[in-house]
C-alpha cells in the first residue's frame, strides 16, 4: 500500500493531479478521513489531474450530494456525510454513476461499503502533526487487498 505524506494544501492537490494519473478511465475512489482531513482538497487535484476543472471549481458537494466535472462526465464527486441509512442512497443513482466510464470519488462512503462496487480504491487521509497529512491508497477487490481502511467514527 503506497503511503504518502503532504504537508501544505498545494502539495495535497499535486499529490492528487499524480494519483489521477494512476486511475483507470472507469473507478470509483473512496476519499475516507475525519473532518477537516483533506478529502476534499485531494479531490481537487484528482478533478484537476483527469483534467476535469481546476482546483477553484472544485468545492465539496455536502449540500448537493453530487458534482459532476468535465464534458460527458468524466468525474463524479459525491459526498455521503449528510446520509444516515442506505435506503437514502437509493435516490442518488448512484449505480448509474458506478457503471459510467468516469471516475466516481466518494467522500464518507466507507459508511456503505457494503453498496458500493466491491472492486474500487481506497484513499486513507490521517492527520499526523500540524499541517501534515499521511495519504496510503490501496485497491480493493479481485486480485488485491481486501484489508480496508479504517478512521474515527464522524461527529
């Protein structure tokens, strides 16, 4: 499991431009952290590096549940925090999203794993001291990993 460490928002958002280098053209990406970790700024610089938007027009789809970036939706971003049981994910479309050729990135989606793909990424953001950041990316499913990661329950 490849483990980076950033220590600044732009270094955050240069790690994601590589890592969006790395995903295949269809892949859903969990981004699982505490508030505040970062997932949203590593989202930018996914977004960015598909070359989706740039990292101003990238913010975190909370209210909205879903952003969707780039001609022919390329990148989906989707924030799960506001949703308590899976039956509220039934309105979303979700499984459209997940059978698209795009990257879907899903913020708190780890609270669902079990309806999710089981074949995806997983992109663990823990703060350590300060500003820094430790970033571990691993893929889940057929022929990989199965180990996920885990974080603290949200407030």
């Amino acid at each position: 499991m490849p483990v980076y460490r950033t220590s600044s928002e732009e270094e955050t958002i240069a790690l994601g431009e590589h890592l969006a280098r790395q995903l295949p053209r269809k892949q859903v990406v969990l981004l699982i952290g505490q508030l505040g970790a970062g997932k949203t700024t590593l989202a930018k610089g996914i977004v960015t590096g598909l070359g989706a938007a740039t990292p101003d027009e990238v913010s975190s789809p909370t209210f909205t549940l879903i952003h969707e970036y780039g001609s022919e939706g390329r990148v989906y971003h989707v924030d799960l925090y506001r949703l308590d049981e899976p039956r509220e994910l039934a309105t979303l479309g979700l499984e459209d999203l997940f059978d698209r050729e795009a990257v879907v990135l899903v913020e708190w989606g780890e609270r669902f794993r079990q309806l999710l793909p089981p074949e995806r990424t997983e992109i663990c953001i823990g703060m350590t001291t300060g500003e820094e950041r430790e970033i571990k990316v691993q893929r889940i499913g057929r022929g990989s990993a199965t180990e996920m990661c885990v974080t603290e329950p949200r407030p």
